[in-house]
C-alpha cells in the first residue's frame, strides 16, 4: 500500500477519519487526497414487513464481531440492562456465534436474550425495518455502512464516539464511550425508555441517509477522475 500511495496521483478516502489515518500511517503523500463517503444501497426503508419470527421489540446487530468490533460489550450491557428492568433480546446478524462468545454470553446470564440469525439481503432489510434500535460496538470503523443502512430503514441508532462514527451518524446517531459496557448500558436505554426521543430519530435518521447516496458517490467520483486527468 505505501508504494502505492507513494506513486499514485489522487488517494481516495471513504472518510476524514480514513485521510487522518492515512497522514498518519503513511506521513505526507505527493498524489491529491480527497475525501468522498460511501452511500447506502438503495431499498432499505421503514415499509418493509416485519420478518416472521421475530420479536415485537428487539436490538439489532449486524456484521463481523473480532477485534476491534468489541462485540464483548454487549453481553455486558445486556445484563446490566436486565438489572435495570429492560429485557429487550438482541438479534444478532452474521457468522455463527463462536463457543467463546456463547461461554461469554452465558458467564453474563444473557444466553436467552441473543438469538443469531443468517439472513439474506432482502430478509435484513426487513430486520433493519422493525427493530428498537442498532447497536454497532466498534472502537473503530473506516466508513460504517450498518448504521446508515439502518438509519434509512427509519431505526435509531447506538454507536460509539470514535473514529467515522459522527462523520456518519452526525446529530442523529446515539453516542456512548468506546470500550465502555456500562456508558453503553446506559444509551441504550436512553432510546429505549423515551419514545419521543425513539421517534424523533427515526425521522431524522431517514433524512440524514439521504446525505449519502450512491450516486453522489459515484458523481463526486468521477468528478475527481476528472480533475487528475485534466490536471
């Protein structure tokens, strides 16, 4: 990658947060860096049905669970949500729960409120849809795309307050402290306990989506194809 970025003549960043680490990594770059964010696919929205079997309220997690994801939080938070009163279940999306995260999961006396689902695209979408909120527990993110998919299916959500994370979620996005169980305890039932608050960021949350579009990806781009090729 350094010898790339060494000879080529535009680096593009999916994030400021991304150019940051770069400069950092890799010290000052000859080539023009510029930052152009993901967008999310289109067909995630709030007026997908509710997928059968599924819970009238429920947490929603999506994607990889290793390292700096800090899946390890949530079995925590859950139980302290448990003591609190709040018994809400926690889908799960992605590869099977491995036998550490199960033995986890059980020292913290939450193994019946985490269910593990394979879902396909379309079955996902129906999940972003009609869930309390999603919760992405990661220390670190290059871009996020769950959360914005799941802003654009009308849900709140819970992220920590580092690295891409507020480039994405912006005033929207609900923040608790990186690596801290009981900070994201306790913004988890913020949203949960305050339907106003609940409803507000469902509407804000499909408005704030609609910052990030494929095709604005795509023209901004282009646009800069463009630009180092006429320069």
């Amino acid at each position: 990658k350094l010898r790339y970025v060494q000879e080529c003549d535009l680096v593009v960043c999916i994030s400021e947060s991304t150019r940051r680490d770069l400069e950092t990594i890799f010290g000052p770059v000859s080539g023009e860096v510029r930052v152009i964010p993901l967008g999310v696919q289109p067909g995630f929205s709030p007026n997908h049905p509710p997928l059968p079997g599924l819970p009238s309220e429920y947490l929603l997690y999506v994607g990889a669970r290793r390292g700096y994801k800090d899946f390890s939080l949530l079995p925590v938070a859950l139980q302290e949500l448990r003591e609190q009163g709040l018994d809400v279940p926690l889908v799960v999306v992605g590869k099977p729960l491995t036998d550490q995260e199960r033995a986890q999961i059980a020292s913290h006396g939450v193994t019946g409120c985490i269910a593990h689902l394979a879902l396909d695209d379309a079955q996902l979408k129906q999940a972003y849809a009609h869930c309390s909120l999603l919760v992405q527990t990661s220390s670190y993110e290059g871009f996020g795309l769950p959360p914005l998919e799941a802003m654009a299916s009308g849900a709140p959500v819970v992220v920590a307050h580092a690295s891409s994370m507020p480039e994405v979620g912006g005033t929207v996005a609900q923040y608790f402290e990186a690596g801290n169980p009981e900070s994201l305890a306790e913004t988890i039932s913020s949203v949960l306990t305050s339907e106003g608050l609940s409803d507000d960021l469902r509407r804000r949350g499909i408005d704030r989506a609609r910052e990030f579009t494929i095709r604005t990806m795509a023209e901004r781009t282009a646009a800069a194809y463009r630009d180092v090729l006429d320069s």
